[in-house]
C-alpha cells in the first residue's frame, strides 16, 4: 500500500510552487521585458521576385503584451524594428 506524504511535507511541498510560481511570474513581469533584441537576418532567395528584393519581414514575440507591458513599450519595440 502507498503511503501518503504528511500535511507538513505537502504543505512545505505547495508553498515551494507558490514561491517558484511568483518568482517566474515575476521575472517574466519585470526583467525580460527589459531586454529586447534585435537580430537581423539576411535571407538570400534565389527565385525571389525582383519587386520584392529588400523586402523587410519582422516577427516581434514573447514580449508579454498586455497585463505587463502596456501600449508604450510595445510601440517602442515596434519602432526598434
């Protein structure tokens, strides 16, 4: 037969996953938001249509958009771009 874990053990088990819970969440509200990156990339197309030739494409993600970062920072990393 299993034995169950002690209320003290669960108990001590829960409130480590509320702690590394906020700590992440935390993290994600506060300090990656800080670091944007830009890398660029060059991507040479062999049949790619003249007209086209220079053409900018940009993918912009995991800037926690919303609750954590307001309409300022998201236009700030737009215009990063």
């Amino acid at each position: 037969m299993t034995r169950l874990p002690s209320l003290p053990t669960l108990a001590a088990a829960l409130g480590s996953l509320a702690v590394a819970g906020g700590a992440l969440t935390s993290y994600a509200a506060n300090v990656e938001p800080q670091w944007p990156e830009v890398v660029r990339v060059e991507l040479p197309l062999a049949r790619l249509p003249q007209g086209l030739d220079g053409l900018t494409i940009a993918q912009i993600s995991d800037m926690h958009a919303g609750h954590f970062v307001g309409p300022a920072k998201v236009r700030r990393y737009v215009e990063m771009v």
